[in-house]
C-alpha cells in the first residue's frame, strides 16, 4: 500500500474525512491514525503525506481553495500510468504542489 510522497501545498488547505477503514498520516513530524468518523485538517505549507492501513477505506476529501487541483489529477490520470519522479515533480509543481519526501510506507 502506498499514499501519496510526503508533499506540501503553496496555496491550499486540505480536510479529510474517513468514512471507512484506518489511515495514518504525517503532519510535519507528527503522526496522527484515523479511523471511520475521524477528520484532519492540513494547512498549507505543512508537509504530509498519508496511507491506508486497512484492507479497505473510503475518504471524503477537501481543498480550499480548489485552485488547480481537478487539473492535476486529470493530468495523472491521462499518463496511463504511474508517473517518474521527475514527471511526478513537474506536475505537481504545475499545479501548486511540492512534493519534499518519500510516501509513507506501512511498518
């Protein structure tokens, strides 16, 4: 199982909201589990990563504001595939995002 790289946003907040399953995320160097009915804000220029640590799970996910975001996961869908490092790096710098880190891994 993988999250996304640890990465901070220029000019979003982020909300997430578990509907299903448990999920851990990073917060700067502070490492918070969710699970079902569970919520985490992330401000802008924190970075965070997160990961699915249940077989299965379900997020209710929020920015604000949206900016470019429906964009930038067109533009990863459309690849067709997983992207390299550097693609992944230009992209989400295209669209206000730094990725800073590696993805969480599960211990």
């Amino acid at each position: 199982k993988t999250g996304p790289a640890l990465h901070v946003h220029l000019e979003q907040d982020e909300v997430f909201y578990v509907v299903e399953g448990t999920f851990l995320f990073q917060l700067g160097e502070e490492f918070h589990e969710l699970g079902s009915g569970d919520t985490i804000f992330l401000p802008r220029n924190i970075p965070h990563p997160w990961i699915q640590t249940s077989d299965r799970g379900k997020l209710v996910y929020l920015l604000q504001p949206a900016f470019k975001m429906e964009e930038f996961f067109q533009t990863m869908h459309d690849l067709g595939r997983a992207p390299t490092a550097e693609e992944a790096q230009k992209i989400s710098l295209d669209h206000g995002i730094k990725n800073v880190g590696p993805p969480l891994t599960l211990r």
